[in-house]
C-alpha cells in the first residue's frame, strides 16, 4: 500500500512555550539520500524509512525495526548523524506542529514541520507568528541534505 505524507516545513522565529508538549528524543541517519533510505531511533522505537521525490507531497513507508537491527545498520551511515529532541505542539483546526530542536553538528538549528490530510488544507495553512520562513521547497533544509553538509564541517 502507498502511503503518502503531506507536510509543510518552517523556520522557527521564536520558541514557544513548551511547558506541556509531548517531546521525543530522535537520533537519525542516511544509508541513502538518493533514494531516501533512513535509519531512526525515537526514544525506544526503531524505524527503517524511505522517502520517495517531492516537497509538499512525497511517498513515505515506515517499518519497525529491532534495536540489532539499527545498531548494525548504524555502521553504514553516510554523512553525520541528525539528533534533533522534537516537540509535538497542537495548532488550530487538529494540526500538530513538530518542532525540531538540534544538537550535535546542527547545535542551534531549529525547524517546524506541519503534516496534513490533503494537498488543498496544506496550500491554505496560515503558520502561527512563531513559525518563520516557509522552507518546504528548499532542498538544503531536508535533514538528508544537513547530514551531508554538517559532515563536512
């Protein structure tokens, strides 16, 4: 079966407050980036990723993985690994904002991203005042492209 996510993708102009956001510990890397292939780990999940071409709309298929698994998997990483504490902050109309909050080689980067059921919802979506630049479409913002750039600082 095809699945397909939808989403938008900001800067974030300032933090809001998080004080009663569900968070996450997400540590990622790249056995691929052409196509997408993605190891992560979320807190104590493991999940293999492949991402298909696109901005706004692009195939994605998930599959849980075993802690072996991605531990061995680990080891074939290219580039730098993405560790990002991501907050999950509820918006109007249902949406959830994920705001990613980076360590390691991206110390201080920080991006928001909106899922939506539908091409049109996602074209009419108003961001917040706290989100900043829409960088849905811009490639350097991907987390695979930032594991290949922060590898070579």
């Amino acid at each position: 079966m095809e699945n397909i996510e939808i989403e938008r993708k900001f800067l974030v102009n300032y933090i809001p407050d998080l004080k009663n956001c569900k968070s996450y510990y997400i540590k990622q890397g790249y056995l691929s980036i052409n196509p997408v292939l993605r190891i992560r780990q979320k807190n104590e999940k493991y999940i293999f990723t492949f991402k298909g071409k696109g901005d706004i709309q692009r195939e994605e298929f998930e599959k849980q993985i075993t802690k072996e698994e991605f531990e061995n998997l680990w080891l074939k990483i290219e580039g730098e690994p993405i560790i990002k504490t991501r907050y999950i902050i509820p918006l109007e109309n249902g949406l959830l904002a994920e705001l990613d909050i980076y360590d390691g080689s991206l110390k201080g980067f920080k991006n928001v991203e909106v899922e939506f059921n539908n091409i049109k919802d996602a074209e009419n979506f108003v961001p917040p005042d706290w989100f900043g630049e829409d960088i849905t479409k811009n490639v350097k913002y991907t987390n695979a492209y930032l594991s290949k750039v922060s590898a070579k600082k």
